[in-house]
C-alpha cells in the first residue's frame, strides 16, 4: 500500500442540476462519484466545481494538490485565464492532471498539448471497448485484456493531440470508429493522463474497472519530489579556453 | 533532387541594426544568411522580418509557405498575438516549422510545446559539440558523427519540452552542461524541429554544417500531401444496436 | 518526383504454389503484386523468394537494396539463420525493411524487435477500417482518413512489439478487436514499418491505397547518406586531468 | 513506503576474483555492493554469479524474481544461450531488468533490444556529470540536478540502440563526449532500464546518488500485477456479415 495522495476533483457541474437524466446518474454531481472511488483507494481528496469563488481551486488548493481531475464539457469557456494559468504553472511544478473524456477540450489540456485537440463525436448509445496495448503499464494494473462499455458516446480520429508519450488504451467503437484513448505524457514536471470515457448520460464512472483506470492513473501521475532544476544564466562548472 | 518548397525565413532583425559586432557577422540580417543557404539548396525563399507590417506575414504569406523559420530574440513580447495565432493554425494545418536558438522562448513555440521552455544559459565563447544520436535520420543526412563550434553561447539542461518524438542531436559544452539540440515534434499536421546553435555574436550561420542541417531540417519538415481529416459530429459507419 | 531507389520484394511464395484460391489471385505469387506497384512509381525492383539459393539474397542482393519488403507465413522457420544474420546487418547500416502482414513472426522481425511479436487472429472475412492517427506522416501521404477493405483476416491487440517510435494506422475489425496497422521503428541506421494488411487469400495488394501505403513506406524507409558512426575505442577530443 | 520487491542481482564476479585493484572496491564483488543498497531500501534482495551452477538463475529463481539486475563486462560469451532463454521469457513475462554499464554488450540486453549496442569507450579518469533530462521521472526522484562522478570511464555516442522510450539522464564527458545515461524500454509487460555508469576499477556504485538511481530503477521497473494478454486464434466478440 503507497501512500495516500492529495486528490482534487475538478468538475464542472453543470449537466447534474440542469439535466435530470444525468442527475438521475450522478446525484451528487460527476465529482463526488470520482472523489468516492479515490477515497475508497486510501487517497485524501476534495472537490471543486466551476460555480465555486476561483472555481474551487482558489488559495492554496493547488500547492496542496498531488493530482488534479478534469471533468468539463459544456462551459470551457467560462473557465478564467487566470485560473488556468494557475493549474498550468502547477502541472509544470509537477503536479499531475488526469483529463476526463471532454475535457480534451478544455483550455488547460488545450494549453499544456498545444494543438486544437478535436474529434469526432456521436452519442448513439453505441458499445464501446478499450484495448489493452500496455499490457506492463502501471495505468493498466489489474485491468483484463479490455474493458467493454455497453453504452457510451463515440470518439473517433484523428484527435488531434501530440503523439502520446506512452498509448495504453485504444477504444473500438460499434459504428466502426477507433481511438486513442488512454493517452500518457510529460510535461515540465508533471504528468498528464487524458482518459476518454465519461459522457454524462451513461454511468461508466460507476463502472469499476473505469474507476481502477481512473485509481491507477492518480497513482502513476503523482509527482515526484526532487528538487526544481535551476535555469536562466550559469556559472561554467569547467574551465574554458 | 527533390522538388523546391516554399520557405519564409523570420527574423527579428533588432541585434543586426543596432549591434556593430552582430552587424558585421551578418551584414544584410541573420534572415538573409539562412535564406541564401536555402536559395542554394534550391527552394523558393522569402523573408520576413518583425518591423515589417502585420511582421512580414500578412496577406498569404503564410498560406503560401511550407516550410517558416524563426528567429527571434529580445523583442518576443512585440509579436503580434494575431500573428502568432495564424501561424499555429498554419502548422497544424501542415505547414512545418524550424525553431532556431533563443526561438526556444518565442510565443509561437510556446504555444505548440505548451510547456516553459525555458533553460540554462551562459555567453562566454565556449566550444560546443554537436554529437548526432539518431544517425539514421533524414537530419543527420550528410553529417560526420559530429559538429564542432569553436564558439558559441552555452545552452544547458533541463530544457523544460515535452519529450521530443525524435532526438536526433545532443550538445556537448566546455563549461560542463550538456543540451538536445535537435528535436523533433509534430503537431497536428505540422512538424517541427528545434535547432540550438545561431548566437548572434557568432558566425554559426555561415558555417556549412550547421546550413546542412537547416537545409536537411526544411526537406524533413515540409508539408505531406493530404487530405485534412474531419472532425466533428460523425454519422455511424455500421449499423448499431 | 525523388530518385528512383533499389527495392528488393522478398516473399516465402508457397501459399501460390499450392492454394488454386491464392494463385487465383496472385498468380505469379505476392512478390509480382507487389514488384509492378513499386515500378510503377518508378523503383529500380528486383524480386527473391524462399526456394532460390540462399533465398534469392546471394551475393550483393542486400548490399544493392535500399529497402528491402519481407512477406512471409508458414515456412518461417525454413529461412537459414545465415541469411538472416546478413539481413539484420544491412538493416542496422541502413537499408529500410517493410515487414508486410505475417511477417510480424518472421525470425528477421522477431530479431529486430526483440519481443515475441505475437497477437490474436482469426480468418472470417471480415470488415477492416485502417485509420490514420498521425495525417502529416510521410506514409499517409494521399490517403484519405481511413481505408476500408471489404474483407480480410483479423490481427488483434495485444500486439507483442516495442512501442512504436511513430503510430500511423490503427484498425478496427467489424469483429470487435483494434490493432496498431502501421508503426514505425528505427534501429541503427535503419527504418523498419510493419504494415498489417495481406493475408493471402484476399486481393489487398491489388488495392490501390494499399499499395499507396507500400509506396510511401519504401520512399520514407530509404536509407540516408551518412558517414557510418565511429566506435569502439577512442581518444579524447579535450584535454583530461 | 511501498512493499519490498524481491531483486536478484546478476554479476559476472570474474574482476573481482582477478584484478587486485577492483578486489580493493568491491571486496565481496560487484554485486554485493549493489546488494546492500537494495536490502538498505527494504527489498528481498538474492545474488547470482556466472560460476555458479546454471549462472545462479536455475530453478524457479526468475519466476521468483520481480526485478534483475545485470553486470557482465568479459565473459558475455560465457552465459549460456539457454539462461538467456528463460531471462527473455520472463522479462516479456513482466520482471524488470537492469542493465549496468557494459551489460550493453550482454546477450540479454543486445537481445531485447535486436541493435548491436555497440558504442565509444575510453578509460581516462576522466569526470562525468549525469544531467537530469526527465525531471518529473520516478528515477530522478530525490536527485539534484545533476550527478557528478570524479573519475569514471567514458561512453560516447552513437549508441546502437532503438530510440529510447524515455531518457532520464544524458552524461557529459570530460573528453569531449555525450551519452544517453539513463534509457527506458518496454518490452513485453517487463521494463528494461539501462544505466551507464559503474567501471569495475571505480567506486561508483559506493556513491550514494549512484545508489538512489538504481533503487528508483528498481522501483520503476517493478512487474504490474495483471493477467497475461491472451494471443492467437480468437473468436469474434461481434457478429460478422
């Protein structure tokens, strides 16, 4: 057993009180289903939601995170700059992101991968199976060879991110569409895992294996403690000329 | 002999108006060094230059380049945001992309890494060597095992990028660092390669490797011939349900 | 339009020797199909099989090859160690190798790779949907978003190689399974793609975007001219001590 | 703290039985030297020796070994293919291995990665300065910057092997020379590192930040606990035509 992590649970909470589909789904909103899962794997986690002053993650709530999650969809938008700016020095500090399904389109994963990050989409209550192609990877402990989604939304290529540091899951879709869709990769410090399932309709974050996914991936994006490196002007270590 | 492609060399052209030492290394620009390397590897070649209006790159400049080359120094912040928003669409749309020394900080950079990108440096006319770690690379084409500059300026590690997809060259430096000093990435359907050495006070880019390299990185980076996938909302391929 | 490059098509050609359904449509075996694709844009083309002397790659065959593309299936284990040991030479100095379908067990991949390179199978003619993940590679060039083949034998994950240094294709297979289709790896001064479809009882290489496919990979496998790196024992460059 | 792992740690054993000044280092051998900073970090650690029985590594000793560490420098050729054999197998299984300094050359390691490993070397007191490339990395966990070793053999590029999946570390070379340090493979469900330094007739592995690698290395390369991905012929999980 490792120790436990500062979780934070990012979501934006707007589907759960507008839709009663989705509430029927997720009563206490798409975090609280998160944080639970994260709580039954040993972690300390809070929450956050967009309507919150600083949308939840204002003081010290970042410094005091390992790992943040990111549930959005309908208002990236209305997320500030300067919050974004604050989560991305962050991640850059080391802190990990885990990137939930829509939130490919958010403006802090849009930032930290700097492409536009679209897709194809469909929601038509199609099957969809994730494929093991990282048998060894940390993100796929305890996974079978796929975990298979009765119903789900569709994502489909190209999606348009940098070429995953390490591809541990690939979706395939009933309508004849494939994805990358559990993507690794490193940036400054931090470690970003996007993960593709979650659209609010349907109850894959009940599904424990997503849920293991989901543990696993907290896990692997913890930081690491070592010491900042040192940039800007240098001393010579070596005598020159 | 492959088909000529399109290039536009930028430059800031600030160091070479008011800086005699610089002036005298490159008479008519550091822009118009690199554009005669690349007129005589037979490609079409502009220029643009940061005082010029919307910088040189108004109208379809940009629409019209395959392949742009950036170098830029003290005056980042005096790029235009606009300016630097057409380019990024313009690489993700295919357009490559050829970072050059102290361009590690200009905004267009930035944006497609969305990392620091910052790093160590140090002027101080130390030796630098050029060791090619992927020798089998169409950037190595042409290259002994490595280059040697009697003088540059000292960049060092950490250099804070994301991973490069392909690392095809890694920096030796007399003071004691060492640095990868070309790297490959590709963003959308763009790539993109980032070049370390061209210091201003050094005559870096008058010598024949370093121009083979430039020259090789150019043939690399030049757009492929496709169709741009769609993306969006997507009717099913198969039958569902 | 580049030079013309030496292209070796190597194949076991047994399969058309004793199945009427194979010769029906490879008649003068898979290496002729394959042969006339790569003339026809322009390649010098030469053709070995498995039942000549030392397979056909006698003499300087290899030395004379830049790229070299392997088909092989049920007589793998019929392929002398010797010319293997020749073939992997000549790939780490630099000849491109394209290992086509079934040639993900041939003992030259194996050895390349270093893992089992084993994977799941089945023969049901069904729908394959290639589709490209990565638009501005060389080897999607002229592809539209995906290829479709009517029928064909299936490949699925877990794929036991390396992870690809570059992800082209990924498949989806009407029967539920996902495969990586197109990947690319660099070892020594060589390039290696491993193209998924072909199994012998259908028409694949007589499509056209497959053999596009083929076409692109030879041009990007080519080899680079560059002096071979030094090694072994060596002096030093600067003074020590 | 995280659960002990259970480490065999493989060393040829022959310098130290017949180079006095390396019997001087390591008195109990190269692999007690490592053994000790293992058990220190609270693993299960064993040692294996090439002149024993079956290398050391008969019986269920693999099966029972989460993660091997390999030094070997001149008796490559002595290890039985059939070691080798099973050393594969279990690494594709999900067990870690090691490889110190000029276990580059091993059987094994030349194996797994299907290159010739093959590099520049020179023995000239000569100082090393491993720089951090990979800050966010569980090996560069609890490292400065930078790791300096006073006298030390030298590595120089180009290094045969595939591109490596990530690079920690990169070293300078007081000579004149870089090299990839510390490289990440996966191969199979098994995590390869490979970690430069450690010439028999330098105390390297007595200093602590050398130490601290090889223990995160350990770590990092631990077997994940998941079941085995199924290969072969398969039957469709969807209905076909």
């Amino acid at each position: 057993m490792s120790a436990p992590l500062r979780v934070t649970v990012w979501n934006e909470f707007r589907h759960e009180r507008s839709n009663p589909k989705v509430a029927a789904i997720y009563p206490d909103g798409i975090h609280e289903a998160l944080a639970a899962a994260l709580r039954a794997a040993g972690h300390e986690v809070r929450t956050a939601t967009l309507d919150e002053p600083e949308h939840g993650l204002g003081g010290d709530v970042l410094g005091a995170s390992d790992v943040l999650l990111w549930w959005g969809h309908k208002a990236h938008a209305e997320v500030s700059d300067e919050v974004v700016q604050r989560v991305h020095a962050r991640v850059l500090e080391g802190m990990g992101l885990i990137a939930l399904h829509s939130a490919h389109f958010s403006k802090i994963f849009k930032r930290l991968m700097g492409t536009s990050c679209d897709l194809k989409w469909r929601v038509a209550d199609e099957r969809e199976r994730l494929w093991v192609v990282a048998p060894g990877h940390p993100i796929a402990e305890g996974l079978p060879e796929r975990i298979e989604l009765v119903r789900e939304e569709m994502y489909g290529e190209h999606f348009d991110i940098p070429p995953p540091e390490e591809l541990v899951l690939v979706s395939w879709f009933q309508g004849g569409e494939v994805f990358r869709s559990g993507c690794c990769f490193r940036r400054g410090a931090g470690r970003i895992f996007y993960f593709r399932p979650g659209h609010e309709t349907y109850p894959t974050y009940h599904e424990p294996l997503i849920q293991r996914v989901i543990q696993n991936a907290v896990r692997w994006a913890a930081p690491v403690d070592a010491a900042a490196p040192r940039r800007g002007r240098s001393d010579a270590l070596e005598r020159i000329g």
